[in-house]
C-alpha cells in the first residue's frame, strides 16, 4: 500500500496529475490525498490594501472569494468522482495560505510520492516557462516527485539514469520500491561514459541489484562527453512513451540537469513522466 500525494490548483483542475496518480494507486493498491492548494499570495495580489479600501473593492473581494469557492466545490467534486469511478481510496485536503511551498515539502514527509503537473505554476509564467513552484519542489521534498506531461501517455520503456553515485542508486531503488508492477517493462540503464570503453562504474554491484528488481533489462553505456545538451538530445531521441528515472542534488551529469537553468529544458523538450528522488 503507497500514499501518494497529488498536487491540485485548487481553482484549475489539474486532471493529467490525477491520472497518473490513479495509474500508481491502482498498480499499488495504494491511497490518493488529493491536495487543493489555494495559493492567497497571488490570488490577492492586485487587490490594493486594505487603506485603500473604498466600497465598490469590498464587493469585489466577495465576489471573488465566493466565485473561488464555487471552482473549489467544482474541483473536488470532480476528484471525488474520478476517484470513486476507479474504486481507488482517496481523500481531499484543502491548504488556503501564503506557503503552498513549505506546506507541500511537508506534507511529503509523509508521503510515498508526490504527483506534480509540470504546467503546475501560481505564477503568470507563459506555457512554455517551468514555474519555480515545481523547481522547488523538486529540490526540497522529503518523497520522490513525478513530474508529469500535460497530457496522459502510456509507458512502454523505463530509463533508469545512472552515474554510480549514491543518489543515482537510490532513485532507482525508489522505483522499483513504488512500481513492483513494472518489474517486466523493457528497462534500460542508462549511463555516460567519457571514455571509449563500455565501462560502468561499479559494475558488478549495480548489475547485481538490477537483476533482482527488473527481469527486462537493458544496459546502455553511451560513449560520449556527458554533457548536458547530449543527455538532452539523447533522451529526446529515445525516450517516446517512455519514464525517466533519476536521483538529484547530487553534482553529477544527470542532476545537474536539474539546476534552474536546465530543469525547463529537460522537462519541457522531452515530454515524458519523470521520477526524481533525493538521497
């Protein structure tokens, strides 16, 4: 049984997110906590302070807290509904406040993961901007983070991105704890190697582990100068209905691509789930 957290505008239904959070209960027998986060700081922001106030502006913070609450019913209705046709075990939380961040990173304490929609942003960002919402997310949850594309894909191959450091290890250990049923899905390993060679850092150990999780693997030493336009590259030529899996913080090749200045160039270009767990 997994919990996991999905993150919802409370104001715009993120139904992508709570596809794939529903794909993993269902696969997990796990439970759904669908968070509404009512994000105050930005909803109110135009609105001049309250020395300003004249009456015509009271009328206007009325009407927009009560339309807000109408797409709040709306929304969980439509969780609780989507849920329910799915026989999945659920439940719906509603966070109105300044810190959705801090409040999120908290909640993922616990968590088994946290499902984010990668347009998620309560921000004006145009379409084609990774918000600092989901970048912070990503670099402070206490559970691994799925982001996922704006659109619900199926999966027929699992990259697993592996440098030999601990934080690359983990995330696949990670996944194959929260996705036991995706043991046989054609899995390749995926790594960088700046030399001729076909050599993978601490290769017996790794290939050790991986054959007690996965039973279609794949091993795919790419001799080439890991830099971040060919990891880029290389993901984007392969990875259609495909699911990346890879560790962060940590300064290696693969998360490094998670720094501000290349999170929306991974996210955004290759269009694909992808799981990310700290060490």
């Amino acid at each position: 049984m997994k919990k996991i957290i999905v993150a919802l505008d409370a104001l715009t239904y993120n139904e992508y997110a709570l596809e794939y959070a529903i794909g993993v209960a269902k696969r997990s027998g796990g439970m759904i906590l669908g968070v509404f986060l009512h994000d105050l700081s930005y909803v109110y922001s135009e609105i001049p302070s309250v020395y300003e106030f004249i009456p015509v502006e009271y009328s206007f913070v009325v009407e927009k807290q009560h339309i807000d609450s109408k797409k709040l019913d709306l929304n969980i209705k439509l969780f609780n509904e989507r849920c329910n046709a799915e026989n999945i075990k659920h439940k719906a939380h509603v966070y109105d406040g300044v810190n959705i961040v801090e409040f999120l990173i908290k909640e993922s304490v616990f968590a088994d993961l946290l499902v984010l929609d990668e347009h998620m942003s309560f921000t004006h960002t145009t379409s084609d901007q990774l918000s600092n919402f989901i970048i912070d997310i990503i670099e402070d949850s206490n559970c691994p983070v799925l982001v996922v594309p704006h659109k619900y894909l199926p999966v027929d191959n699992v990259f697993l991105c592996y440098d030999g450091t601990p934080s690359s290890v983990n995330a696949i250990k990670m996944y194959s704890y929260l996705f036991p049923s995706w043991t046989q899905k054609i899995t390749a390993l995926v790594s960088f190697n700046e030399t001729s060679t076909n050599h993978l850092k601490n290769s017996e150990n790794i290939k050790d582990l991986l054959h007690q999780h996965f039973t279609n693997l794949i091993i795919d030493v790419e001799n080439s100068y890991h830099s971040d336009a060919i990891i880029v590259n290389f993901f984007k030529e392969n990875c259609k209905n495909g699911f990346i899996v890879m560790g962060a913080r940590k300064r290696s090749p693969f998360s490094r691509i998670f720094r501000k200045s290349l999170a929306y160039t991974f996210i955004k270009e290759i269009k694909v789930p992808i799981f990310i767990a700290h060490n």
